[in-house]
C-alpha cells in the first residue's frame, strides 16, 4: 500500500472511502489538463501563505525553508517540462501539493494549515487573471497608440461618413479612425476597474467558514500585492462575479474589434476601395487567382461570438448555485481562459495589422464625392448666412438634392443659376461650403472632424498615453 496520502483519489480525500474512483468519474471530474496552466500562481499562492504561516508560528522555520526549497524545484521542474502531471490528482493543487510532499516530507503535508483547495482555488484564478489584465491593458495602449499614428498620418484624407451605411456628410479617416480610439480607451477602463475587485485575497476563508487557526490575511495580501481580502468567507469561495465582470468587458474589446473588421473587410473590397492591408495579414484562394481575402479581420469577427459565448456560459453556470462552492465552478476556467486567450491573440495581432494599414485616398475621396454629401452644408449655410429658418432650409436643400439626382450630378455640381431657381438668396459664396474641404473646416467644433480638431485629439491621445 502507498505511503503517499495523495497517490490516488480514495486517499486523497480521506479513509472515509472504501473503494477508489472510477476511471470514468477520474476522466470526467479531473481539471489537469487545463488548470495547471495556474502553476505558477498556485505557487505563488503557496509561499505568501507559508511565509505567514512561519511568520504565526504555525510552522517552523525548518518547515518554511523546506516548502521553499521544494517549491522552487518544482518550479523549475515545470519549466523544463519535466514536471509529471498527473490524472489521478485531479488538478493543479494536489499534483503540485503531492510533489511537494515527496521532496520535502512532513513540510508539504503542513502547507495546507487553515486552508482548503474553495479558496486555494479561487486565489491562484484571481492572481492568475490579475496578471492577464496587466498584459490586456498594456496591448490596447499599444494599439490605440497606433490608430493614433494612422490618424495622425490621415488627418486631412477625406472620406464618406456614413449613416445607415449610406453616405452621409464628409469625415476625414484620421477622425474615422480616432473613434475606435476612443472605444479602446473606454475598454482599457473598464479593465482597469475590473482588477481592482480581482486582486482581493480569498485565502483564509478555507472550505466556507473560514479557519480556527490564528491567520494573518491582510500580512498575505500584502505580500501577493493585493488591495486587500475578501470580507465574507461564503462569498469568498462561491464568489465568481469578477471573471463574469472581466468576461463582458473583453467581450464589449473584442465588439469593438469586430465593428473595426466589419469597416476594414468592407474597405478592402473592390466595391470600396478604401485602404489595403499588408499581405501577411491576408490569404488567397485555391481557385481564383486574383483574391486577396481579408482573413483577420474576418475571423476577429467570428471569434467575438465565441467570447461573448463565454460571457453567456458563465452567466448561466452561477445563476443557479447556492451558497458556498459547488463543483460546477470548476466549468468556470475553460470560458475563462479562452476568453483571455483569444483577446490577448487578437489585440496582438491587431497591433501590427494596424500598422500596416494603408489608405487609397483617391478612392476615398471619390466615395466621399458621391451621395450629396454636402447637403447638410448647403441647409446650415442658408442658416447660417442667409437666416432662414433651419426647418425651411432643409426643404430648400431636399428640392436642390432632387434636380441634382434628375440631371445625374452631384450636389455641388448645380449651377448658381440652377441654386438660385430653388432659392434666389444664395450667393456665390455657397460653393465654399459645399466642396468637400470647406465642408471639413467648419466643422471644428470640440470633437469635430476638420483636421485641426483631429490633430488637437491627436495630441490629446498621445499626452495621455505617454502619461
């Protein structure tokens, strides 16, 4: 008979049991195979809890330099592959636990004082995601950095801004492109405020009731650098609200990843036009020779569904649950950890893919010349010069849009005879506001598109990244 108390499932729990579990359930219940990608917070974990167990006197010093020693060879032998993981254990905790035991003896068995695997759990996925934000915020800092570069770089392109993907008054692309700036500052955030409510310290509220043992949570706050504990013991194991509140903030990311991949694969077709995007961010196709499929941005796309999915699935797995932890928590780290994943694959990617984007401003500008796009310009003129009521001089512009589009032309290539049929008050004065370039430079209002308003954001978002 094994000496090891955590060699199989019957013994790890504890003699209570009279026959081993099935290979069946071991396959079924087991998180291996996906949770020990939380080694290193476990360990991490670990050691903040020794320290203030040795710092209590709940073990001896001797102790403390063993689960140290044991714990850096096992960190080690995780590194270089060697580590065995094992079935049987069930998940990253007792493998962990159970070599360290075998290194280091009576020292790793006493590691688990005033502990249990609810709020061991719940503290390595905390210190796990808390590490997974900082990368999130630092590659959506990079990537509004570079829409901020492509903005800049296209202050005075002029394009169609479109409404009901209609044209509908000129934009420029730098001020086309600063708004999704403005969605991924928005993004950085709410991941911001989300780590906040994740870096709170379960440990210490062990099963569900929390421990008799004399405990120092705050001393391991502290030390794993954390804003502070979780007040309840019941909510501390059970609670899963900051990897839902973390999900729908990546999902609202990547909505904003896939509203720029709609405009970007619509942009790149030859019915648009508008811009091109390095090859290595596009593939070809088996039979046709001439295409250029914007695969990325596609996929970005298709890949949102799957983390607001996640967002949908973790919903549904808590709202049934009562109080204090059950197993179907363990469904919780799969979504989780895909979720981070994709979003982290798609910023990264989206970083160098933007770089890369390039405009077509002939064709910008010749979609921006189509539609009437100047007609609004046209009726805030007649206010604005002529003062006549804004409700009349729709009507004017709606009767001037009218002949244009009977005689095949575009607003601004009326005549003033043929504006002056419509509304003798206007004078040679309207074809300024009318031409795409006088349309941009009124509006410069705080937000507008005219480019010295883009080149004010511009500076703004470069301030507030730098800082």
């Amino acid at each position: 008979m094994s000496h090891d108390p955590l060699a199989n499932k019957a013994n790890a729990w504890s003699a209570l049991f009279a026959e081993p579990v099935s290979e069946l359930v071991q396959r079924y219940t087991a998180s291996v195979g996906f949770d020990q990608r939380l080694w290193a917070a476990d360990i991490q974990g670990s050691l903040a809890h020794a320290e203030m167990l040795h710092a209590q006197g709940l073990i001896s010093a001797q102790d403390w330099a063993d689960i140290q020693r044991g714990m850096a060879q096992i960190r080690e032998e995780i590194a270089s592959g060697q580590f065995e993981w094992k079935l049987a254990l069930e998940d990253v905790h007792l493998n962990l636990e159970a070599r360290l035991t075998e290194l280091v003896g009576q020292a790793g068995k006493r590691l688990h004082t005033g502990r249990s695997r609810n709020d061991q759990v719940a503290t390595d996925v905390r210190l796990w995601l808390r590490g997974e934000i900082d990368g999130l915020l630092t590659l959506l800092t990079q990537l509004q950095a570079v829409l901020v570069e492509r903005a800049e770089a296209n202050a005075e392109v002029v394009m169609p801004g479109f409404t009901h993907l209609q044209v509908a008054q000129p934009v420029t692309l730098g001020h086309h492109l600063l708004a999704y700036v403005e969605m991924f500052a928005r993004d950085h955030e709410r991941l911001s405020d989300v780590r906040r409510r994740v870096n709170r310290l379960p440990l210490g509220a062990a099963a569900l009731a929390g421990t008799p043992y004399p405990l120092d949570r705050e001393r391991v706050a502290r030390t794993l650098g954390m804003d502070g504990v979780c007040q309840n013991s019941l909510d501390a194991v059970s609670d899963r609200d900051f990897a839902i509140e973390f999900t729908a903030a990546a999902s609202l990311a990547m909505v904003h990843i896939s509203r720029l991949s709609e405009e970007l694969v619509l942009w790149m077709s030859q019915n648009f036009g508008f811009v091109t995007l390095p090859d290595r961010f596009c593939t070809g196709s088996s039979i046709m020779p001439q295409k250029k499929n914007p695969d990325v941005p596609e996929l970005a796309r298709g890949k949102t569904g799957r983390v607001v999915g996640h967002l949908m699935g973790l919903i549904t797995l808590m709202k049934g649950q009562p109080l204090a932890y059950n197993k179907d928590n363990q469904e919780d780290k799969e979504p989780l950890f895909d979720t981070v994943d994709t979003l982290r694959d798609t910023l990264r990617i989206f970083v160098d893919m933007m770089a890369g984007l390039q405009a077509r401003p002939e064709n910008l500008r010749a979609a921006a010349q189509r539609g009437h796009a100047t007609a609004t310009d046209l009726a805030d003129y007649l206010v604005r010069e002529k003062g006549i009521p804004f409700r009349d001089a729709h009507e004017t512009v709606a009767h001037a849009v009218r002949l244009a589009s009977e005689r095949g032309l575009e607003l601004a290539a009326l005549s003033l005879e043929d504006l002056q049929a419509i509304e003798p008050r206007i004078g040679a004065d309207v074809f300024g506001p009318l031409s795409l370039e006088g349309s941009l430079a009124a509006r410069k209002v705080l937000g507008g598109t005219a480019p010295e308003q883009v080149r004010a954001q511009v500076a703004r978002h470069k301030a507030r990244l730098a800082g």
